[in-house]
C-alpha cells in the first residue's frame, strides 16, 4: 500500500461514518454537522481522483449553500430545534432486508470483478479547460441556463409575495 491508498482509504471512511451518523442521528443539527463532514470527503475523494473542478464545486454549492442553508433553516425555526425522529419497528424490517439485499448484491459484484489495475496519468488541470469551454463553445446554453435560474427565482418570489398576501 502506498500514501495515496492510505489517504483514500481515510476519506472513504470519514466518508462513510458520516453519512452514517446522518442517518441514525436522532437530533436533526448533529445529523446536519454529519452531513458537513460527509459533503467534505466526497470533495476529498474527487481530488483524489483529480476532478478539482468537481470537487470545487461541491464544496461551494453543498457545504456553502445547501448545508449552511439547511442548518440556517433548523437553527431560526425554534419549535423544530429539537425534534425527535419517530421510530417505527414495522419500517424496520423491509429496510433491514431491502438493505441487506443490496449490500449482498454490492459485496458480490465488488468480490467476483476483475479490476484493472490503471497506471496513473499525470495531473491535469479541470477547471480552465471546462471555463473555456464555458465561455466559447457553450457560451450560450450557459447563458441560458442562468436566465431560465433567474426566471424560476422571480416566479417563485411572486408566489411566494401572492400566497402572503392572500393570507393578510
């Protein structure tokens, strides 16, 4: 084994742990403190796997704006601070064997396939050569893109000030 399997395997765990501490956390802020660390090493494993554009992006847009969004959203709303998970037996077993089925199915694939072993290539930038591309070659979709996001913003702020209005 060498450093570069060693920090992988790491990320995997950290990876791994926290995105079980998501789901079987009871107290909603500790679950999306879990969810930090999860988006975390899921950008750590795209470096490794030399997707810094990916990786990039997935810190700005899940750890900057959907979990700080999401915690913004527990933290101001006091009546759901501390909401406790129901628990249903009944939900239980068809989890555990829907579970149990495709961790099965998962270790068989992974034990029965020849993987092969790939000899690294060397880094390579991501993020100017998909910029460029952004910004020649696909100028327009991109354009796009942003105004339909923009439309949907002011629509939504139009129903939102509508529903509000309605019930003043």
């Amino acid at each position: 084994m060498n450093w570069y399997d060693i920090i992988f395997y790491a990320f995997a765990v950290i990876t791994v742990v926290s995105a079980v501490g998501v789901v079987f956390s009871r107290n909603i802020l500790y679950a999306a403190f879990s969810l930090l660390f999860t988006f975390f090493g899921i950008a750590a494993l795209y470096v490794l796997l030399t997707a810094d554009f990916i990786a990039v992006t997935q810190i700005l847009l899940y750890v900057g704006g959907i979990l700080v969004l999401i915690i913004f959203g527990v933290m101001l709303t006091s009546r759901a601070f501390n909401v406790e998970v129901k628990r249903g037996f009944l939900k239980r077993i068809p989890a555990v064997f829907v579970t149990a089925a495709l961790a099965g199915t998962l270790i068989g694939v992974l034990t029965t396939t020849r993987w092969p072993s790939v000899n690294f290539l060397p880094y390579e930038e991501t993020a100017r050569p998909i910029g460029v591309l952004l910004m020649t070659q696909f100028v327009l979709p991109f354009e796009l893109a942003s105004i339909l996001l923009l439309v949907a913003l002011v629509g939504a702020v139009i129903i939102a000030r509508r529903e509000k209005e309605k019930r003043a």
